[in-house]
C-alpha cells in the first residue's frame, strides 16, 4: 500500500495519556523503523479534547514548520504512516480531564533509509562585553550582592556546587520593566524549542537598561566575583600557576610525538563573551534535548532571570532542567522564581530543557501567573 519494504519483526506497545500528557515533535527516526502504527482504543474523542496525531511539513534543511495534518482519534481506527527523516509529528497536550486516551502501536521494520547530513543550526551571535562601569551596577543590582565579603560568600559556594540562585537580584523591578509593550516572535523550530523570544529593535527604554546591565563589563566583573570564573582580563585567576604548569605538561608530550603539532595547543587568549535572549513563556512553550545540541556542547556560565512568576506553580512546567548527556541523569532542576537570579556552569556533558507548560497554567487562580519572562544569557570564559 505505501510501498515500503518490510522485514519479519515488529515492535508493539500500548499507550496511555490522561490530562496534560503531550509527546512533543519527533521524527522516530531509530534504526531500521519503517512504519510507525497506531490503533486508537479510545471513548468517544472531539478534537477539543486534545491528543491529536499531528504531522509536520518540513523546510530545505529537513526541519519541521507547520502542521500539514492533524488526526483526531477515534477508537478502532488504525493510523499508519512511513518513518522518515522528514516524518515529524506529535501528539498535542490531553486537554480532557477525564477522559484517558488509549492507544496501540509501534514500528514495523526494514532496511534503514539514508538520513541527511544533520542540519547545524547556525549558532547565536555572541558579544564581548559593553564598555559600561558600576554605575550601571549600582543603579540595577541589590547593594546585597556589592558588597566584598558577601560577594566571596557566594563565589565559596558557587565553587562548590557550580550553581547557586541569588533571591531579589534586581532592585525595583516591577516598576522597571513594562513587559507588556515589548514585540515577540515565535522561536522554533518545534522539534528543538518553541517559545517567544522579545525582539531587540524596539525594547523599551528600562527594558533595554537591564538587557544593556547583563552585557555590561561592570556585570562580566560581577559574575567573576560570584562565580571564579574569568569573564574579564582583570580578574585575579588562582588557578593560572595550574593552568600554565598543564599547559607545559601538554606540550612536552606532544614534543615527544611530533615536535610540530602544538601551533595550535599555545592557546589564543580567548576573549569572554555571551549570548542573552529576553523570553516569554506560556501555555505550549518548552525546549527539547536534541543531538545538535549534544554535538555543541561547551563549557559556559548560563543565567535565568525570571520576572513576574511569583505565583506560577511547579506542576504548570517550565522550569530549566539539567541532565547528564549520556545517561539521561537528572542533575539539577532550576524553577522559576521571581527576581532570582540563577547561575549555572555546565560541562560539556550536560544538557538543558525546559519543561512543557501544559494546560493547568491556564487554570491558575490569579490573572497573573499564565505567563512569564526570563532573561536567558550564557557566558562564555
Ligand atoms: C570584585 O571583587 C574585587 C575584590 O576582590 C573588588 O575590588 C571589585 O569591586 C569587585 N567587583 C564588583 C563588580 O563588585
Ligand atoms: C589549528 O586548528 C584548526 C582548527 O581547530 C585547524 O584548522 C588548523 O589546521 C590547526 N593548525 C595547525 C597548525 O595545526
């Protein structure tokens, strides 16, 4: 019927989503899965009850735009549609409370198709530091988090768990940032993240202050202070007699094997930079893990900032979760806390996501609460 060559095995299993459960954009690709099967057992279904098969157009570089079909399940129904590299689709966000949408299905296989070579997105510029002083600082930043000995406090402390969330960062928020008149786009593509990312052009004056605050040197200096890490030539670096002592064990051993090899291993002074986007989260946002960002993966200093969540529940999604590359470990889980800002380095090892928001934040009592912004930056030493 659709002209696939099949081979004698088949992988099956039952599937069960309930209120919220979602299985966001993916193509199946694995190893010799040919046709993906689905036999919906469910009770009588409407579209508005979520849980959709949605299928996915895709652009030039294999990556999913819009949704070309939407299948609405109905029970007895057998779906069935061919696993390819373009072969994107999801299952949307249960909407129904009480209704459980039952379903088997799994794989049929073959002889694997050839993928595409992956497409790499292109990375996000990034910046060196804006010749701005302390005086930015002490407009913007809790005196708390100026002072010296409070300032080694944290780095002690940053030094031992590579993490650490400084409550009430910013002084006077709320009156300085006027969220609400800020121009946002979509950002996708859907198999790798969707949220709003606020654009730059038109920022709003106090906005514009802060976004300046996080690109600043005054704030690359901060962040040393907090972090030990070397955002700025100035600072002190205590390590620096280790560094040169490796760097001189590294280049005898390569003398030993090839005396011309180590050009490049007399490490450039590389300059610190950092990329910084402003977000807004809401019902449907989220970011997934993907092989491109496993293949990128650096060393780098992220931060969150996030504003108006101070009623937003952990049970509605969007937090910043941590895991370990290979093993799929959960390493840290950051939430989203009102002013507090949230400093994390990671390793080469480690990835990022954040969590589908799903339809409880639609329900929260308050008006606010459905929505919220970051500042999302990453320095890079
Ligand atoms: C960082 O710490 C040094 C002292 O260790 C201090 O002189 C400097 O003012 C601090 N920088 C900032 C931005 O607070
Ligand atoms: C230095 O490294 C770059 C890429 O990392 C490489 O293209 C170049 O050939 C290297 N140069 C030498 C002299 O090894």
């Amino acid at each position: 019927m659709i002209g696939v060559e099949l081979e004698s095995t088949v992988d099956i299993s039952c599937a069960k989503y309930e209120y919220t459960d979602v299985l966001l954009c993916h193509d199946d690709e694995l190893e010799g899965r040919r046709v993906a099967f689905i036999l919906y057992l469910v009770p009588d279904w409407d579209k508005s009850d979520g849980g959709t098969l949605d299928l996915y157009k895709t652009d030039c570089n294999f990556q999913p735009t819009e949704i070309s079909k939407t299948i609405v399940p109905s029970r007895n129904t057998l779906v069935i549609f061919e696993v390819s590299p373009v072969s994107f689709h999801q299952v949307s966000e249960v909407l129904s409370k009480d209704k459980c949408r039952l379903s088997l299905g799994g794989w049929f296989h073959g002889p694997s198709l050839d993928r595409p070579p992956r497409y790499i997105e292109p990375p996000l510029r990034r910046n060196p530091h804006l010749p701005r002083d302390e005086t930015l600082l002490m407009e913007w930043v809790n005196p708390v988090y100026l002072d010296i000995s409070y300032q080694e406090n944290i780095q002690a402390e940053f030094e031992d768990s590579s993490e650490i969330q400084l409550k009430d960062f910013l002084r006077q928020v709320n009156e300085a940032l006027s969220l609400s008149q800020i121009q946002w786009t979509k950002k996708g593509p859907v198999n790798k993240r969707c949220y709003d990312v606020a654009s730059l052009d038109n920022l709003p004056e106090c906005v514009h202050g802060c976004w300046e605050l996080l690109h600043s040197e005054a704030f690359f200096l901060l962040l040393s202070n907090f972090t030990g890490l070397r955002l700025h030539y100035l600072c002190p670096s205590d390590d620096d007699d280790d560094k040169e002592q490796n760097a001189k064990a590294t280049v005898k051993e390569d003398d030993a094997e090839s005396s011309t090899s180590n050009i490049n291993s007399s490490a450039v002074e590389s300059i610190p930079k950092c990329t910084g986007e402003l977000r807004r989260w809401s019902h449907g946002s989220y970011t997934l893990l993907h092989d491109g960002e496993a293949a990128q993966a650096e060393f780098a200093l992220d931060l969150i900032l996030p504003f108006q969540c101070a009623d937003w529940d952990t049970e509605f999604g969007g937090f910043t979760c941590y895991v370990a590359n290979e093993e799929d470990e959960e390493l840290l889980t950051v939430y989203p806390e009102e002013n507090s800002l949230a400093l994390i380095y990671r390793d080469k090892e480690t990835l990022k996501f954040v969590k589908h928001i799903n339809h409880k934040s639609l329900y929260s009592d308050s008006s606010r609460g459905k929505t919220f912004y970051d500042f999302s930056f990453v320095y890079y030493e």
